[in-house]
C-alpha cells in the first residue's frame, strides 16, 4: 500500500475524469501492471524498453563493442504506441530500471531509456505517471525539470519521514519545482499529526488510510481502484488538490 498503489489509483482517478493517462512502471520491482488490473498473461508479454538490446542498438545505430560509437538522439515518438499496453481506459509501459546517479552507463540501452523518457515526458499531451524506484538519483537533470510534481508517500514512522525529506532536497537539486507528500497506511489521529508535524502544510497533500480492503487486493492480485472504493476516493481528493496547487 505504498507508492505503486497510490500511482494505479492517481492513474485510475485521472482516467475516470476523462483524462488520457499513461502510466509507466519503471521500478525493478515491477508491480504496477497489476496495480492496474493487467491480467498476468498480458504483462508477462511485455519486454522493458531497458532489455531491448535489439530495438536500442537499431534506433542509435550501434553495431557493437568497445567504444562504438551511436546517436546520444535516437527517435523514439513512435515508440509508445508500438509498446504500450492499454487496460481498462488506461495505457501503460514498462520502462524498465533506469540507471542511477543521473548519467549511468554509455550504452544504446541506457540512451534510448532517457530518450524516451524525455520524451514523454516533454512531448506527450497525456497525464503521465511515473512509478519510480525508491529515491530519484536515476533521473537526469532534463529530465527532472520536466517533471511537474512529484509525490513522495511517507509512512508515520521517523525512518519513512527521513527518507522522504531526502528524497524531497534531492528533487530540489535536480530542478523539480513542486514536490509534494502524501501521508500512507495512516491509522489513526497520531499518525497523522506525525506526519503533518513533518512537513509543511504546503508540501502536504493529504493521507491514504490504511485499508483492509487495499490488503484484500494485494493478497489477490487485483487492481485497487476496482475493489478499494473509499481509498479511490481520497486519491481523487489528493488529485483535485494536485491540481488546484500546481495551477495556481
């Protein structure tokens, strides 16, 4: 009940409003198809963009070895529609993992992950959310400042509070001008005031209760916003007030 299920229900609450969502699941613990409801005979189909060795050596034009040379800018617009998933009025890829401290190796692998990365997240028209790895040292620089927010989920407990005030000096760094936190598997008034105490009413977006139903989902594998409906519904508060804060 973390940051992929806030992600799926964030994707399912823009979708139900009319918005074209893309989610993209580019954590190496890969869950956010099923988040979404994908069937397991469908996403186990996929390939991550980070693995197709073929598709990036054809697009940058390496042939292979030590020092070869290859395009730093390989076309990559049509891409999502040869790779995307669509489920349930919702499109979806599976990036794979990035590399980390922002620069990673030189490979045509890597170069085509940032490029497409930059891409959609310049380029694209769509709602685009971003299941990341925990912590965001894998982002370039461009590539962050392309973000419009990003959403750190904190859990009430000093480490998950440390960390995410981390997380939040790093965006800070990279050039993300609007980060946010949302407070999750919130209990009771103490976990609340926890987090609230730990940051700024500003930066704070609300909570996500924890939910034996969100439990029940897990346990089975189906998507939250189709067996979660009260949680749904304080996503759907946390997106009006994303949305409120980052158009003002």
């Amino acid at each position: 009940m973390g940051k992929t299920t806030l992600a799926s229900l964030f994707a399912r609450a823009f979708a139900d409003e009319g918005s074209r969502v893309l989610a993209i699941d580019a954590d190496p613990d890969a869950n956010l198809a099923a988040s979404l409801g994908i069937p397991p005979a469908r996403s186990r189909a996929l390939l991550p963009i980070a693995r197709m060795k073929e598709l990036a050596e054809e697009r940058t034009g390496a042939s292979g070895g030590y020092g070869t040379l290859f395009k730093l800018n390989p076309k990559v617009s049509d891409l999502p529609e040869k790779f995307c998933l669509e489920h349930d009025g919702i499109r979806f890829l599976w990036m794979g993992t990035l590399e980390q401290g922002g620069t990673g190796c030189a490979c045509p692998e890597s170069t085509l992950v940032k490029r497409l990365m930059g891409h959609l997240l310049l380029d694209e028209e769509d709602v685009v959310i971003l299941d990341m790895e925990a912590g965001i040292e894998h982002l370039g620089r461009r590539t962050a400042e392309s973000v419009h927010a990003l959403v750190v989920v904190v859990e009430p407990g000093q480490r998950s509070i440390q960390t995410a005030h981390q997380t939040m000096a790093l965006a800070r760094d990279l050039g993300i001008a609007e980060v946010f936190v949302v407070g999750s598997k919130v209990r009771d008034a103490g976990d609340r005031r926890l987090i609230e105490e730990a940051f700024s009413a500003g930066r704070l977006l609300g909570h996500l209760s924890f939910s034996e139903d969100l439990r029940q989902a897990d346990r089975e594998n189906l998507a939250p916003g189709s067996c979660a409906p009260a949680s749904l519904d304080e996503v759907r508060l946390l997106k009006e007030r994303l949305t409120e804060r980052l158009t003002h």
